[in-house]
C-alpha cells in the first residue's frame, strides 16, 4: 500500500484560534481535555440542554476550521434536548499536535471514551453523528470500537465513501491534475476508507445524509456507502442544501429527533 505523509495537507485545513461565537451565551460549552491513546492533548466542548437529556451525542466535524465554527450545525440538537460533545482532532484548535489520518481516528477512538466517562452521560443513550471528513471518521469508529455496543445510532452527513475516490475526482476537477488523477490518488493512504469499514458498523443502524446537489462530495458516495452498510442502513437525501446544509431542513430535523427518541427510548424505559 502507498501512502503520503504530506498528503495530509491536502485533507486537513486546521485552524488554531477559537472564534468567538455569541450563541455559546444560549448555550454554554464546558471544556473537556483529554489523550488521545498515544498521548497527544486534545480538546472538545461538552454541551448540556437545559431541561433532562434525551441522550448523548458525539460529533465529529469536517477537514477545516475548529469547533467554535463547526459548534453551529449542531446548536439546534442541545435545544432539541440532547447533550453533545463535539471535539477537535489533533492540530485543530486548542488540541495538541498535527494532523493525520492515522492520529485523527485515534482522536475519534479517545473521545468516545470520554463522552461515556462524563457526568450525567447515561451510557445506554449515545449516538455518533460524523460531518464530511468526520463521517468517514464516524464508520471507522463505530465499526472498530471496544464500546460499540454503547452506540445506539450513527449519523454520518456528507460523507465521502473512499479516500482514494475522493481524490481521484477532485483531481479530476482542475485541468492541470487531470491527467494524474489516478497515480497521485495512489499516494493517499486508503486502509481507514468508509468502504472498507460500512459492512462492519452493524448491528448499528445506520442514517447517511446527503444532498443531491452537494457541491463538494458527489451524491453517489452516499450510495455506495448505504449499499455497503447492510440492511440497517437508511439514506436520506435533501435537495440544494448543500454540503453538511441537510440539517436546515426543518423537517429532517424532526426526522431525526424522531428516531434518536425511539432507538433511546427502551434505555430510558429501564430495559
């Protein structure tokens, strides 16, 4: 297998300083630090709803920024009821480090851990929802996890299927790297690929969002990663919303909390 270590640069877009974000005045964030399993320092925020929480929810964001900018697509989920831990990776934010493949799904591995460690997170009620790049984290996590059977739900939105596909396409797009798409997406490291991992996420059930008119990732990654999945695999598709824009739709909003309430509900029943 080929890899490229600097071709990490391609991926990831980190960036250090935390905007301020006058929302987080509605809706405070707790600081949470913790290791990754090969020691690098990590940070996320830890949102509690203001009234009993329905359930737990890990985030796991895109390639680019930090939390304090990725912090808004998922507001709507802590006044909705849920508590949610989002967390940057290695090189984003205030966590330690640079960013990689390899480090950021050990990130994804030690934030799991912490969320079912964090007071008031009943352990029977977590989800994992992975935005883009973090939906690929999201099924390598949730297929390869010691805690699996702590996971009642995956949410991946606009996620890409393959990391090599990615590439190749995106090559692809510009004139100049055209005519070497296929040798230069060799050089990508492809042993953590959603399409490697989708079969392996279940008995999880399985929600992949994506938008028909996603400008960054293809539809037709969604597809392949819900033909890979198994039968507990639902897609759910929007229309010009854009990339990760699905959840400004108010009735896939309602949707969704429909159905975490429902794979939560026998916890919360004393089963």
């Amino acid at each position: 297998m080929l890899i490229c270590p600097g071709c990490s640069s391609l991926l990831f877009y980190p960036q250090r300083q935390l905007v301020d974000n006058p929302l987080l005045v509605r809706f405070p964030a707790e600081d949470v630090f913790f290791r990754s399993s090969d020691g690098v320092r990590l940070h996320g925020w830890f949102l509690r709803p203001s009234r009993p929480s329905r359930g737990s929810i890990l985030v796991l964001h895109g390639n680019a920024e930090n939390i304090s900018t990725h912090v808004n697509s998922v507001f709507w989920l802590v006044q909705e009821g849920f508590a949610v831990f989002i967390i940057d990776y290695r090189g984003f934010g205030l966590s330690e480090g640079k960013p990689a493949i390899e480090g950021v799904h050990r990130d994804a591995e030690a934030a799991l851990a912490t969320l079912l460690t964090l007071p008031g997170v009943d352990p029977r009620r977590i989800a994992v929802m992975g935005q883009s790049l973090g939906g690929a984290v999201a099924i390598h996590l949730v297929a390869t996890t010691p805690y699996k059977k702590a996971v009642r739900q995956l949410i991946v939105d606009s996620p890409f299927a393959d990391y090599r596909l990615i590439a190749r396409e995106k090559l692809g797009g510009f004139f100049l790297t055209w005519p070497l798409q296929y040798p230069l997406s060799l050089l990508f490291n492809n042993s953590y690929s959603p399409l490697l991992f989708m079969g392996q996420v279940a008995p999880v059930p399985v929600i992949i969002i994506n938008d028909e008119q996603d400008p960054i990732v293809p539809a037709h990654h969604g597809r392949l990663l819900r033909d890979a999945a198994g039968p507990k695999a639902e897609l759910w598709t929007t229309s010009g919303r854009g990339h990760v824009g699905s959840f400004a739709d108010p009735e896939l909003r309602r949707t969704l909390v429909e159905r975490l309430d429902r794979v939560f509900a026998p916890m919360t029943s004393g089963q």
